[in-house]
C-alpha cells in the first residue's frame, strides 16, 4: 500500500490567516507534522513543500502535487490541530493532505527518512549553488570553521541593539565562538561590524532578511547563503535576546548534524544548552 503523502507547504497567506514565521520555524513543523503522523499510526512521507513561497526559487522542487490555490490551505497552530486535521483527511481515505504549520515539536533524534525528506527540500538550483560559491570566503574548509549568529531582535537589519557589545563579546568568548576560523551572522548590521573590528572574524556580503518578512527573491538568496554557511560550519553558536534561541539557525545545524549551543543574551532564565552533538 502505497504511504499517505503529507505536505506542509511554506506560503505566505493560507485560509486561516497569515503567519509571521520563517524557513526554520517551517522545517520544525514540518518535524512536527511527521510526529503527528506517528502517533495516529499513519505511515506517511511527510514532506515540505516551498514552491509558493520566494525562497522556493532558489531550491529544488521535492513534491509532484500540484497545489491550485495554495491561499485555500489550512494552517494548523497547535499540536492538536495537526492531530485533527491529519486524521479528519486520512480516515476519509484522502492520499494527498496538505497543511501549514511551524508548531513547535517534542524534543529527540530526528529520524533518518526525515532527514533525508528535508534534505531533498533543501536541494539547492544551480543559481544558487553558483551564488553560494561566488560569496563563500576562500579561506574556510567545511566543518572547519565556527558560525556565531546573533539573533538581536525584530526589526531584522536593524542598525540598533540592546545588547551590549563587551557583554557579547565575553559571552563569545565563553562559549567556545573565538577559538578558531569564525563567521558572524547576525540580524544586526552593527552588531556584526563591532564584533568583526573587535575579535576579527570572516565576513559575508549578504544582508540580513527574514523569509517571511522580507520575501523577495534576492533577500531569499542571502538567505538561503545565510542557511548553508550554517549547515557547513564545524559548530555553532547562537546568541539570542528570546530565550528560544533562532530557530533558523537551530534547525539549519539540527538537520545537518552540526553542534549547536544556544545562549541567552539577556539572560532571563539562565537559558543555555548544547544538542545536536554527532
């Protein structure tokens, strides 16, 4: 019997309403569609389609269905609506189930068809392999280098932080982030620049975007750079002013096998913790 396709499709207006989530808040959805799958027993191929969204022109199609309206799907905040919504359509004997999501899932190992589903949705097109090595910095070997990404706040590029530079910069140092051939990224032009002139680092030409709040194709581009810089690093370090970290950062390390350790900047909880250790 053939598997039930699930789809959670990154667009940018669904049915529903409209989201203020981004590439990596969608590959954590779409981990939790395929949770939701294994709790009701469905034996699926669970899959992320980007094709409606700007960032899907960088990367290669990994779903054959084809989506009249995608503006008719329905995007399902909360566990239990995926739960719903999944079972509604598969005890109705449909075969093709398509959602939206970017709900936060249960922790523990990734499973290898996941990985492997994602990985086929990250494939990236040929102009973007070509826009990737035209910016990669010659000095850094894969796995060799260390990504510290500053997640400073909303707005994203903003020139404007509350984090304090000397605070920041211990904190680098601390985690492990100066030990070595390092890139920075970050939301904040500024923030890069200071710790660049004060720790010396590897820089990239890209510019700071967001995939849902900055949606055009050449900010898609330096994100998805952004994204790749991250999957080839040797780890990462994230320092972030939510105590959730970046999922953009996190689910880019996760799904690729890179160590990652989160650190609050504010320090409002004493958030910090390392995962992803291969």
């Amino acid at each position: 019997m053939a598997k039930t396709l699930v789809v959670n499709v990154f667009t940018l207006k669904y049915h529903n309403m409209a989201i203020y989530n981004g590439l990596g808040d969608f590959i954590r959805g779409t981990w939790s569609v395929q949770q939701a799958c294994n709790t009701l027993g469905i034996d699926a191929d669970v899959r992320l389609d980007m094709r409606y969204h700007p960032c899907g022109a960088w990367v290669e199609d990994n779903v054959d269905c084809k989506i009249d309206d995608p503006a008719q799907i329905v995007y399902c905040q909360h566990r239990e609506d995926i739960i719903s919504h999944i079972n509604k359509l598969h005890s109705n004997g449909i075969s093709i189930i398509l959602l939206g999501t970017a709900n936060v899932c249960d922790d523990g190992p990734l499973s290898e068809q996941f990985i492997d589903n994602i990985c086929k949705a990250l494939r990236p097109r040929r102009k973007l392999a070509e826009a990737f090595l035209t910016v990669y910095p010659k000095n850094l070997k894969p796995h060799d280098y260390i990504v510290v990404h500053l997640r400073c706040g909303d707005p994203v590029g903003s020139t404007t932080t509350a984090i304090q530079l000397e605070d920041a910069v211990a904190k680098i140092k601390l985690g492990g982030g100066a030990d070595g051939n390092t890139v920075f990224l970050s939301d904040s032009t500024d923030m890069v620049e200071k710790l660049t002139a004060r720790l010396g680092s590897t820089t990239l030409p890209t510019k700071p975007a967001h995939s849902f709040r900055s949606p055009t194709e050449e900010s898609m581009r330096d994100v998805w750079i952004d994204f790749f810089v991250i999957a080839n690093a040797r780890k990462v370090l994230c320092l972030s002013v939510y105590p959730h970290g970046s999922s953009f950062s996190e689910w880019a390390s996760k799904v690729h096998g890179v160590p990652y350790k989160l650190v609050d900047l504010l320090a409002r909880h004493g958030n910090e913790h390392e995962s992803y250790s291969m």
